[in-house]
C-alpha cells in the first residue's frame, strides 16, 4: 500500500493552507498600512526617520518556505515609515477655524488615530494589537534602534 504525502511531513493540507490564509492575511494588513500611508496622511516624521530600526523578531511569514523569518533592512525601514506617518501626533500644518461662537476647531486629517498592526506567530496564527506611537508599534513588531 502506498502513502501519498505531500509537503513537508507532518504537515496537513489543511496546516498549510491556514498558515497560506495567515500569510494573506498579514500581508493584507501591511499593504493596507501602506495604502492609508501613501494616500491620505502627511509624509514621514522627521524624528522617526532619523533613527534606524533593525529586526529582532522572526514576525513575517515566508511564502516559499511556510517558515517564519526577521523582516529585512528594507521591510523594516518600510514600517517605521509608515507607522510614524500613521501614529503622527504633531499639529504642524494643521489650520485652525474659528465658529461662529468662538469654539475653534482644528481638523486633524487622521492624526490622533489608533493603528492596527498584525505578526505571524510561529503556530501558524496572528497577533494584531492595535497602538497609538510609534514605540509602542516599535516594540510589538520587535524592532530595535539601531545604534
């Protein structure tokens, strides 16, 4: 009698295709990152970007081989980017308006928001946090300043 098995033993069809759901699912997460980035808030914060960040954790999946890895050098300097455009608190820039009854008000244009980032566990899962700074993201995502 023959055994039919495909992939890596011990794994299932239905193990691989999670961890492919999962892998779809994060990247997902980080191109929606980059879209809000691009499109609708102000571009990099010049105190973020006058730090490097290096990788410590293994928090991407890899799609040709199912296994978790560190991002690399681009990736990271990607991320930061875009989560210090994202968690950018400053009101620089920002034009303030005066109502009728004195109130004035200011529009943030997506400032002061909440940003909903997503890693690879190593059992084929995700873990999403939602952070508000960028050390907060810095530090779920396991990037390190680089001295």
């Amino acid at each position: 009698m023959r055994s039919r098995q495909e992939g890596p033993p011990g794994k299932t069809k239905r193990t691989r295709g999670k961890r492919a759901r999962v892998g779809i699912f994060v990247a997902f997460v980080v191109l929606a990152i980059a879209v809000i980035a691009t499109i609708a808030l102000p571009r990099k914060s010049s105190h973020a970007q006058a730090k490097k960040y290096k990788a410590t954790k293994e928090i991407i999946l890899d799609k040709n081989t199912g296994t978790l890895r560190k991002p690399t050098q681009e990736e990271t300097d990607v991320m930061v980017a875009q989560i210090s455009s994202l968690t950018n608190r400053s009101t620089d820039g920002l034009a303030t308006t005066t109502s009728a009854n004195g109130t004035q008000m200011m529009d943030l244009q997506g400032r002061e928001g909440s940003v909903v980032l997503g890693r690879a566990t190593a059992d084929g899962g995700t873990e999403v946090r939602c952070v508000f700074t960028l050390e907060e993201a810095t530090d779920f995502l396991g990037l390190e300043e680089d001295q």
